[in-house]
C-alpha cells in the first residue's frame, strides 16, 4: 500500500455511521457560517440610535427640477491630417 496508513487500512465503516459523521460536520460548518455572517452584519449594518421624534425636519419640495448639469464647453475636434 503506497502513502497509507496500515492500520487504517483493513479499517471499514457503516453506511450510517459515515452519513451521521457527515451530517454532523454539515451542522458544525452550518453553525459557523451563522455565527460569521452575524459578525458580518453586525460590523457592516451598526446599530444607530433612533432620530428623535422632536428633531428638526427639512422639508422637500418636490415641484423643483434638479438642475440642470453643466454643458461642455464647445470645443472643436482637431484631426491634424486636416488642420
């Protein structure tokens, strides 16, 4: 036998004692991903204190239209085989 273990090697397991052995270590892996994406929420979504009912509020008005964006200014294209 090349690379293995002789002791192991005339070593057998159940069907079932195999899939509980791999169920257990789906539920341990399930366990930790859990517990990582809570840390991972908790440092990406901060708790934040809630606004006060009496803080000052800014009013919107939805009838202005966003400014208009600045326009390029006009600038001719040189082709220097033409110029």
């Amino acid at each position: 036998m090349r690379g293995g273990v002789p002791e192991l090697a005339a070593a057998s397991i159940s069907l079932k004692d195999l899939e509980a052995a791999r169920n257990r270590r789906r539920r341990q892996l399930r366990q930790e991903l859990t517990s990582r994406r809570s840390l991972v929420d908790e440092l990406t979504h901060p708790v934040r204190e809630p606004v006060p009912t009496d803080a000052a509020t800014i009013e919107r008005t939805p009838d202005l239209a966003p400014a208009d964006p600045p326009r390029p200014s006009a600038t001719r294209l040189k082709i220097y085989r033409e110029d």
